[in-house]
C-alpha cells in the first residue's frame, strides 16, 4: 500500500482521458508492459541487493556507480518533489470541498484562500510524517483499501451498466483507439511515463519490512500489477461512462468527480451523494499519497550521503531512523514558497514559479541514472539475491530500453513548446525552460555541497 497509494491516481486516469480520449487505453497498456514493469524489475533487484540500506534510490545508485551519481540522481528528485509540493497543498480543500458541498468552490474570489488553507496543511501533514513511518503506514494501508475499493467498484458498475443496455458514451474503434503520432500525442504519452512513478518510494522503508529479502520485491511486483491493472481497466470504464466531449467540458481538475456523478445517475443513483463519498475517500488517500511524498524523498536524500555533504542537521536521525529536523526544515521552505503571492512579491514569485517549471521535468533523471546502475550492475556482478530476469543478456536488453524510454520521455515532454514556437527566440526559451532544469539543478546541488565542503575544512 506505501507503493499503490503514492502512485495510482484515478486523476491521472480522468487527465490523460481528456488528453487522449480512447486512446489513452493502448497507451496505458504499452507504459505498463514496456516501462513500469522493466523499472519495477530493476527496483526490485537493486534493492534485494541493498536491503539493509535506509537510502533508498540514493542507496541502490551509489551502490553500482558511486556516490556522486547517487547524489546528482537523487537531488533531482528531492528537488522536483520540494517544489512539487506547494502545489499538492491546494488540491487537498478543493477535494474538501467535493466532499462537503458536491462542487469546487475555490473558484473567483474564494480561490484567495488556498494559500492560507495550504499552509495550514503543510504544517498537519509534516507533523503526520514526523510521527514515524508505522503510524502513516496504517493511513496509507486504509488508503489503499479505499482506493482499491472505489476504483474496483467504479469499474464494475461501469461494466455492469453497459452489459445491462446502458449504451456506451465512447465510440471504441480502431480509429478512435490509434494514437495519432503527433508532437502532441509524443508529449502527453511521455508525461503518461511519470504517472507510474512511485515504486521507489518504498525503498527508504525496507529496512522496516518483515523478511524484507522474501517481501519486498514481492510487495515491488504487486504494487505494480495493481496499479497497471487499475489503470488499464479505469481507462476502459472512465471511456464507456463519459465521453471525450464530456470529459473535456468537465476539464482536468473535475473530471474525476464529474464521471463518477454520471455514473450515478445512469444507475438511478444520487449523483452528488456519491460524489461527495467518492471525494471524502480521495481526500484520505490523497493525504496518505502526499505525506508518503512529504517523507520518502528526504530519507533518500539525507539518509545514507557520506558525512559532511550537508549540516549535520539535515542528517540527524530519529531513533526510528525518520529526520524529523529536516521534515520540518523542508516545510519551513514549502511555506515560504506558499507563501510569497500573500506579501506581494510578484517578482520573486515569477521567479519560483520559474523554478518550478525548470524543475518539473526533472523527476526523470533519476530513472536515467537507477536504468543505468542496473545496466552497470548487471554486466559487473552476478544477479542479486531477488532476479525476475536471469538471463544476462534480457537483463540488459531490459536496462537499455529502459533507459532508451526514459531519455525520450525527457526530450518528448516538451516538444510541444518548442514545435509550435512562432519564432526562433520563443523556440530558444521554450527549450530552455523544459530542459534547463536538471542542468540548473545539478549545477545547484554541486556547488552547495562544494560549498559545504570547503568550509568544513
């Protein structure tokens, strides 16, 4: 459940509905086959390897190409998560809002007060993770339940709908189903690869699992058969309860709970009542989602980097091995970062929202890098103590691809922007803006632990 929690999203199915239609059900299914269970295969063997390591992706890096790598890796990611989260912040009262009142009411003058209500949540959740992982666990056990709950019923009564006369609000055909190919489909479709981003997460808690040699892969695989099932078949019912016109008027931050409302009523139920529960149970998984992501990236980076890289505060551990100094140091700057618009500044406001975008896309790298490790791993050592692949040579044939896939995921996410730039300056700063993040980041990271250590001595 750490794993399915954080990373199934029935948004992200209702999302690329809107963008792809129909033809977001091939592409789910080409994503699970030829991306999420090769990186799941190469997370679960790497981490068999390093089971008594708290580090996570840093760990299962470092440990075939070194600790500089695993740092470079691992930045990116704690970065593109840190400034990610002062945008999770406001989603969790517009689900509030589902929940109580059946609609979004953050909209025109009410949308001034997110930021307040983000803060707010900043502060509870990083005060759930501080409390250790067994205590967030149990909420994103109970998350997870719910999720797969609803989902499985969702899908069910979708299917039964149809198969008692209910007419399909989608047209399934070769035609409709066939991606069209264009810069715009290659951009959605990259983005698609991120969705199943969060198999990793679990891995700064492995040390945490009973037998975790024997139940960690197994929880790795399973994870990920759940979510690509989920997906796949989500798709189909999201397809045959709304159609592509519907879904596009619902718009992406409602259409989840606008699908599951005219679900409702083709069953002669009330549709703002399932709405409203449908809503309460997102908001408790969301919240078990995000505070595994509050969490999980700081152990990664904090947790097994050679003594010295940071302040010792960052690093400090709690008995549990939780970093409840840097949890809250972390929130420290999501707040600031929440709460810039509030004061006024505009400019430096411009400026993180810059930053923001510069950093969006840099939560590929570390796939980049852990494809990479495996491949170095696989052609270096013997297999580890867990191998799904035991071959060699399909070991490898799986790294690349992988590897393949993840640097056309980085370069296909922004060809839209450059592709319909009008001018070859707008087309200059559009590739600046998608591809300079990780350059900025890493640069970034280097210099402050350069920085570190010169004044350490």
């Amino acid at each position: 459940m750490l794993i399915f929690v954080p990373t199934f999203g029935f948004n992200n199915i209702t999302t690329n509905g809107v963008a792809l239609g129909p033809a977001a059900i091939p592409s789910w299914i080409i994503v699970c086959i030829f991306y999420f269970l090769p990186l799941t295969a190469i997370i679960a063997e790497l981490a068999s390897v390093n089971e008594n390591k708290r580090g996570g992706i840093y760990s299962w890096i470092a440990f075939s190409l070194g600790h500089r790598w695993a740092f470079f890796g691992t930045w990116s990611y704690f970065i593109s998560n840190l400034f990610y989260l002062q945008f999770v912040f406001a989603r969790i009262p517009v689900m509030a809002s589902w929940a109580l009142f059946g609609e979004n009411r953050f909209t025109d003058a009410n949308v001034s007060l997110l930021p307040y209500y983000s803060i707010l949540l900043c502060l509870m959740l990083t005060w759930i993770a501080s409390r250790g992982v067994k205590s967030f666990s149990k909420l994103s056990n109970l998350g997870g339940k719910l999720t797969i709950t609803v989902t499985g019923g969702f899908i069910v009564f979708a299917f039964l709908a149809y198969l008692k006369g209910t007419p399909s609000a989608t047209e399934f055909s070769m035609e409709s189903m066939m991606p069209d190919f264009s810069t715009s489909y290659i951009a959605t479709f990259s983005w698609l690869l991120l969705a199943v981003s969060g198999a990793e997460v679990a891995g700064t808690y492995i040390d945490k699992v009973d037998s975790p040699l024997r139940n960690f892969p197994r929880g790795v695989i399973m994870a990920t058969m759940l979510v690509g099932v989920a997906y796949i078949l989500g798709s189909f019912a999201v397809s045959l309860v709304a159609s592509p016109a519907e879904l596009s008027e619902a718009g992406l931050k409602d259409a989840l709970f606008v699908v599951h409302k005219l679900l409702a009523e083709s069953l002669g139920i009330n549709g703002d009542m399932v709405v409203r529960l449908f809503a309460m149970i997102f908001l408790v998984t969301s919240v078990a989602a995000y505070v595994v992501w509050i969490e999980s990236p700081l152990r990664a980076m904090f947790s097994e980097v050679p003594e010295g890289t940071f302040p010792e505060i960052l690093t400090r551990k709690n008995s549990d091995g939780g970093l409840s100094h840097a949890l809250w140091i972390q929130a420290g700057v999501v707040i600031v970062l929440i709460a810039i618009p509030l004061i006024g500044l505009e400019s430096i406001d411009a400026f993180f929202r810059l930053i923001t975008d510069l950093t969006a896309l840099s939560l590929v790298i570390p796939y980049m890098i852990l494809a990479a490790a495996y491949l170095v791993f696989r052609m270096n050592n013997t297999p580890g103590p867990f191998t799904m692949m035991r071959s060699n040579k399909l070991a490898h044939s799986v790294a690349f691809g992988t590897l393949v896939i993840s640097v056309a995921a980085f370069f296909g996410a922004g060809i839209d922007y450059y592709v319909d730039a009008e001018t070859g300056w707008e087309a200059a700063k559009a590739i600046l803006m998608t591809y300079g993040g990780p350059i900025f980041l890493i640069a970034l990271g280097y210099g402050l632990t350069h920085f570190r250590r010169q004044s350490t001595g």
